[in-house]
C-alpha cells in the first residue's frame, strides 16, 4: 500500500494540482469515537489508540463555490437535503459521527490526484445510512462550457482563425474565350457580353456531396478535449461506485446518473440517479438508495441557476465564484444516501471506484484507472498524519 507523507501535498501543489489541504480533529473510518454509527461496524474490528490517530483531511477541490451544499461533508446531512442549495444538518441527530477521506490517484501516474471520497455513516433518530458524495478533479473535468469554457482547449492549442472572405468578382471582369469549335464553316468567333457573369450553380446543402464546410468559429468550443458544451454534460456521464461492506464483498454497485433531460425539473434537466439516464443498479436494491443527486442538478434547479444553458457562469483558472452566480459549483460531484440495509449484519467497509469517467474529458480518453490512496495532509502541520484507508482498501494498492 502507498502511504502518503505529510510532505506529499506540497508535492503535488508543486507539480500544479489543484487541491487545498487543511488539519483539524482526529478521526478514522474505524476511529474510537463515541458514536451510535459503531453499530454498523462490527465489535471485532481492530481500532487505533488514540495515539494512532490520524489527522482529519479538509481536502477540496477549488471551484465549490459559496452554496451550503458544495461545502465539505458534514455529518447529520439527510436524504431530504438532496435538493437543497444550503442544505441544513438535522437538529436531531443522535451521532457524533466524523466524516472520513479517500483520495484516487490516476493507476499510471501516482502523482495524478484524480478524485476524492468523503462518507460519513450515521444515525438519525431510527433510520441509519451511509451518506457519501464523490467528487471530480477538475483536470478531469469540470462545469464550464461554452464560450467560458476553462482548460478545453489547451491540448489542441489555439483554436484556428476564421479564414479571410473571398474577395467578389469584379463588375468588369470577363469570362474567359471559349475554344474555338472545329472547321465546319468559317464563322467568326462569337464575341463575349462584358456585361454578364458566367451563371452561378446553386450551393449544395449543408452536409451534402460537393459542400464546403463551413469556415470553424474561432471563438465556439470545440468537441472532445478542444471544447466543451453543456450538451457534453447531458446524458453520456455518470459515476461508476462499489459499496463494500466490512467483510470487504460488493453490498451494492450502481451508476449514478450525472444529468439528463427532465420535464420535472425546474430547469428541464436533473439527475436520474439510478433510475434513469445513464443510472443503473448491477448490485443490490434500487430501494436502498434513499436519494442521489449531482453538483449539475443542485447547480441548476437548487441554486436557481438554470439560466446557464449555453455558457457556464464566466470564471477564471482559480474558479473564482461570479458574483452575478456566486452558488455555482464548478466541480462535479455525485452525492448519494445508502440505507445500512444494504450492508446487514457486516456493516460499512466503505466506498470504492476503479475509475473516473467523463464524455470527453481533458484527460484525453473518457476513462482513468484509479488506486485508493491515502489523503495528503496539510504540509503547514508537520505533526499531521495521513488519515489511513479503511481495512477493506487497504489490500488493494
């Protein structure tokens, strides 16, 4: 297993990856704490001293942008808040519960930070679940488009000028002699009209056999890693996740779907979650999943922002929040609650992907391979540990 060292983030912020490190309070997905949630965990499970303890990871990705929701998870967080844009923790939680950090590097490039995972099990009142969100390295992708597109174009350069319009004909300009006919009599050449233009054949339609193609836009995104549209966004992304219980076997896999058309949404599009788009469930109940949604959907029918259709609020590299939509998250995100029936007896090991996937990406290809490893730390702290990866990831890298 890789283990990170507390001078891994300087590391990485050296080699320009975007992420913000920070320490705070001792915590562990199998931490001593006191809370109801240990009910998921078995009684046996092996469990650090306090001395042992790692320091809590507060890790984000830049471009979350200043609604409750796109903050770091929080526990006491409930399905009912899916549709919140400043979601509210529950005044009736009964857990102390910490929440926990899982870091994906790309599987051919340790270095590549390419997703992160926070979960927190808890219990509220009488009901348990696993609340997770995963979210995205915006190196990978991200939520600009448009003509405020960021990073799409820079693998394939500038993009080209348009071409400088063909200058018109001449008003006096001749059409050339035609070649004389073969001697059949002796006429006189026939003598060309100045005054008329050769006719002109009617342009083939768009598309068509013979159509010049249209001269490119300089200034309108391009498919694939030269651009990117909201069209991009629609219908084609989704999130691939395993859930594995304590025993380490797979309670649950599904796909999250990222956004689709929807006549039930305020802005026409949301996400499906599993029961439409690209969702889908291979494992478990589609019933154990109290509610899913995107950092897209909140973006759009949450925060209200379902204006931007066509261009992403502008920003900057830094995805500094627009003041006229400061709410936008430029990240993407998938957020979902799981009911602890999923995991029965053997309680919650923990969340896994095998890889990020987006249609297109600025990586390249639509799909990275990624390893679980521990989260970088922050480097002001030299006393900070990595927080260590729950048991049943551990065997994994």
């Amino acid at each position: 297993m890789r283990s990170m060292s507390p001078r891994a983030c300087s590391l990485l912020l050296g080699l320009g990856l975007p992420l913000a490190c920070g320490g705070g309070a001792a915590s562990g997905l199998f931490a001593d704490d006191t809370s109801a949630a240990s009910d998921f965990l078995r009684e046996d499970d092996a469990r650090p001293s306090s001395t042992q303890k790692a320091a809590a990871v507060a890790l984000t990705f830049p471009g979350g942008g200043s609604s409750g929701a796109a903050q770091p998870l929080n526990a006491g967080l409930g399905p009912e808040t899916s549709t919140a844009c400043d979601p509210e923790a529950s005044a009736t939680t009964g857990t102390a519960a910490q929440v926990h950090h899982v870091c994906f590097f790309a599987e051919d490039d340790p270095t590549t930070l390419a997703a992160t995972i926070e979960q927190v099990v808890e219990v509220v009142g009488t009901d348990e679940w696993v609340h997770l969100r995963l979210t995205l390295g915006p190196d990978f992708v991200d939520n600009t488009y448009g003509q405020t597109a960021i990073g799409w174009a820079e693998e394939q350069g500038p993009r080209p000028p348009k071409p400088a319009p063909m200058a018109p004909p001449q008003a006096d300009a001749k059409p050339a002699k035609p070649a004389p006919m073969a001697p059949m009599a002796d006429p006189e050449p026939p003598v060309a009209d100045a005054t008329r233009q050769p006719p002109e054949r009617p342009a083939p339609p768009p598309g068509a056999p013979g159509a010049t193609p249209s001269p490119p836009d300089a200034h309108a995104p391009r498919p694939g890693p030269g651009g990117h549209t909201f069209r991009d966004l629609v219908g084609s992304d989704h999130a691939e996740i395993q859930l594995l219980d304590a025993d380490g076997q797979i309670a649950m896999e599904f796909w999250l779907d990222y956004l689709s058309a929807s006549d039930a949404a305020p802005s026409d599009y949301a996400s499906l979650g599993v029961s439409g788009g690209e969702g889908r469930i291979s494992v478990g109940d589609p019933d154990w999943i109290l509610a899913s949604s995107s950092s897209m959907d909140r973006n759009l029918n949450a925060c209200g922002l379902g204006d931007f259709l066509t261009d992403s609020p502008e920003t900057d590299e830094n995805y500094t929040p627009n003041p006229a939509a400061s709410d936008w998250d430029y990240r993407v995100s998938y957020e979902a609650w799981i009911s602890s029936e999923a995991f029965a007896d053997a309680g919650f090991g923990s969340a896994l992907i095998e890889l990020v996937h987006a249609s297109p990406s600025k990586h390249g290809g639509n799909s990275l391979n990624v390893l679980p490893a521990p989260c970088p730390v922050d480097p002001a702290n030299p006393e900070a540990t990595p927080e260590p990866l729950p048991p049943v990831l551990s065997t994994i890298r």
